[in-house]
C-alpha cells in the first residue's frame, strides 16, 4: 500500500545513490529538500521531491507532516540492551569516589551483571530487554545492534542471543546480534585466563555459529581484560567461523588495538576515548570505522572520542548509545546527539550523519538503512513543529520526535 507524507518542512539525509558512509569535510553537509513530500510502498521508499512536483495523492494515505521534518531512524551501533537488573549501588559507589575499575576488581561491573543473569530465566530476561527496545524505538531508533557479554558462561551467553533473535522476530526494527565472547573473566578462571581463552576458541565460537545467533564477534580489549594477542586468538577463530569482528577498544589504556582491528577487517572499533597518533593512521584509508559511544564518557566522567580530529583526519565516524547498566543506562540517541555537538563539538550536520548512514555501516545495513534513498526501508522520524534540525542536540531535554515510523507503519 502506497502512503505519502506531504508538506514536509526539511526531508533530511537525501543521498541519490546512498553511499557506504560519509567522512571528513563532507560528514558537513547534510542533503535537504525543502517543502518536500516523501513516497512509500509498505515498507520501501519510492520517490521523493519539492511539493511542486509531488503526484496525486487523492487514492493514497496521506500525511501532512504540517511543516515539520523528516529524517531516517536513529540507527545505535552499539549496545548491551540485554542484560537482567539494574546497577543503580555502583552508581552510587562512584559517585562517592569508588572508580569504575575499583568496582570491577571487587567483584561489581560485568561480573555482577553476568551474576544476575545467570539467575535470570529467559522469559523475564526478554520482558526486561523486550521494554528497552519500546523505549528506544519510540525515541526513534529503527536500526540495533545488541551485545551479549553478560554471560561469561555458554549457557547464559545462548540465553542472551536466543533472546536478541526474539526480539528481531517480533520486532519491526532491524536488529544486529554480536557475541561478546570475551566481556571480562569468569570468577572460576581468575587464575586461569588460557583456559577460558581455550573455552571460548575451542566450544564457545563453533556453537554460536552453528546455530547462527551472531554476525559478529567482538573482544574488550584494555588492560586487565584481554591483551593484544588474546584478543587477536579470539577475533581469528570468529573470522574462521564467519563473525565479522568489532572490538572495544581505547576505552581506558591504549593497547594496539585500533591497528589490530583495522588489520583484520574489523567492521568498527569502539569507544576510542584515548587514541594516539598510530590509531589515526591505521583507521585513515580503511573499511574500519570508528565509534564513538558518548553516554559512557558522560557517565563514567572520562574523556570523549577525540571526534574532531577524527573528522579532520579524513576517518569515518559513527556515534552508539552503548546502552548497558553500568557505565552508560540510557538508549537515547537523542541525548548521544546532543552530547556529540556539545561535548565533542560536532556539527548538528556531523552528528546526524554519524547516527544515520555512518551507524547503518557500522553494523552492516548501510545498503538497507540510514538515508532517505530509493529502495531504502521506511525506518522514520517526524519531529515536532520546530525552526531548524539544529533543534534536535539544542534541546537536549526535550522530546521533539512527534512520530516513528518502522517500515512504513506508525508505531
């Protein structure tokens, strides 16, 4: 069935033949027709334009956008939107002086997280995820990626991604499941990180991919997690199994990794709070793209992704809620947006391009998503009545999403 959004103030994100993703001076521009209708079928865009060349409209639904924009979905690169309980006491504990770190090596972060879980039965776990996933898509994201990580056992880490393929089957939004193998280490294998390496290459990896629960394979790589060389073993076994890698990264120490990830084709390397002169020069040329995640420097009080310098080096940019319960509770691209402008100093431009067609790339659905483009799917926001997109990281605690329309159907 056709449908038609007419009188649009600014249709956002215009790419005639959608590329891969946008970097460096061009991640400025953000193509715009003003006045503009938009034309859908079902769930597919179909054609676009200025209304003085808009069709008739009289035997379609119709929609008037009453001079207010639209723009595609948020599309969040990086989450652990699955998880089973709050971590609302470490939050307290940091704020009293406790660092992040300080909690992890007693016991609290992933390891609490992954304790919960395990306790956790796989209905309530997905009513739990199932709720989150609402909220972000009434905040405008159509497009996910979700971690698990929070297992550190085969049995949990199974739970969390039978759970992420449920909501992909039940939900309208494109949903991209990513096995965290390696998130931390088992209380269990303290003293014995190789055999938990072991476990992960050796059973882990090949069950996942033979009951086809993840297109991606991903390692926290920072001191007093994994190290170059484990990360490396874990990431190469995923790659001889069919998981793309993606891999934390530079969130606290700068290891190598950006370098490692980039020389195995990671699809995206993440966080990236400290980065060195080698890790632009590894990402600067490459299909690897660099993600930024926000809410966690927000949260954990550390510094943010050097995005200027990224932007300036000519290095693509996509922007993550890196929705979790401990270092960033909140899905809301909106407020990633604002952070990003006001926090990293993007443009409103840079920002929006991160989170479209940048965030598409970076799980995957660049050809799918990101961009008001012909045979793209129909993942949209309509905002509320207001004077520019500047709007949107300006009023950081406002609401301005009027509507989200997921493969063309209003939610």
């Amino acid at each position: 069935m056709k449908k038609i959004f007419i009188n649009i103030k600014g249709l956002l994100q215009i790419l005639e033949n959608s590329e891969e993703f946008i970097l460096g001076h061009k991640m400025k521009n953000l193509n715009k027709i003003d006045d503009a209708f938009l034309l859908i079928d079902n769930d597919l865009i179909i054609d676009y334009g200025p209304m003085n060349k808009c069709p008739s409209f009289n035997s379609m639904e119709t929609i008037d956008a009453n001079n207010c924009f639209v723009l595609p979905s948020w599309c969040d690169s990086h989450t652990h939107l699955v998880y089973a309980a709050s971590r609302e006491k470490e939050f307290v504990q940091r704020i009293s002086g406790v660092s992040y770190q300080a909690i992890a090596k007693d016991g609290g972060g992933i390891l609490n997280s992954a304790k919960k879980l395990q306790q956790t039965s796989i209905e309530d776990l997905y009513n739990q995820s199932s709720k989150r996933l609402e909220e972000i898509i009434k905040l405008g994201t159509g497009a996910v990626e979700i971690k698990s990580g929070y297992g550190l056992e085969i049995e949990a880490e199974i739970k969390m991604l039978e759970v992420i393929k449920l909501l992909n089957k039940n939900y309208g939004v494109s949903i991209k499941s990513t096995f965290l193998a390696a998130h931390a280490i088992p209380e269990e294998y303290k003293n014995n990180k190789d055999g938990f390496i072991k476990k992960i290459v050796d059973c882990w990896i090949p069950r996942v991919a033979k009951e086809k629960l993840a297109s991606y394979i991903d390692v926290f790589c920072e001191k007093d997690y994994f190290s170059i060389q484990e990360t490396r073993k874990i990431l190469e076994c995923g790659i001889k199994y069919g998981l793309t890698p993606k891999i934390h990264v530079n969130q606290f120490n700068q290891l190598g990794g950006v370098s490692l990830g980039v020389e195995l084709g990671a699809l995206s390397v993440d966080h990236l709070e400290v980065m060195k002169k080698e890790d632009f020069s590894a990402l600067k040329g490459s299909k690897t793209i660099a993600v930024s995640l926000p809410n966690c420097s927000f949260f954990l009080g550390l510094p943010f992704t050097p995005a200027r310098k990224i932007i300036d080096e000519n290095i693509p940019l996509a922007l993550g809620s890196d929705y979790n319960p401990g270092s960033a509770p909140s899905g809301n691209m909106n407020f990633v947006i604002s952070l990003a402008c006001n926090q990293m100093k993007m443009t409103p431009e840079e920002a929006i391009n991160a989170s479209t067609i940048n965030g598409a790339y970076a799980i995957g659905l660049a050809d799918e998503l990101g961009s008001i483009t012909r045979g793209k799917k129909a993942n949209l926001i309509l905002t509320k009545p207001i004077s520019s997109y500047a709007m949107l990281p300006y009023s950081f605690g406002h609401n301005l999403i009027e509507k989200v329309y997921i493969s063309g159907k209003e939610l």
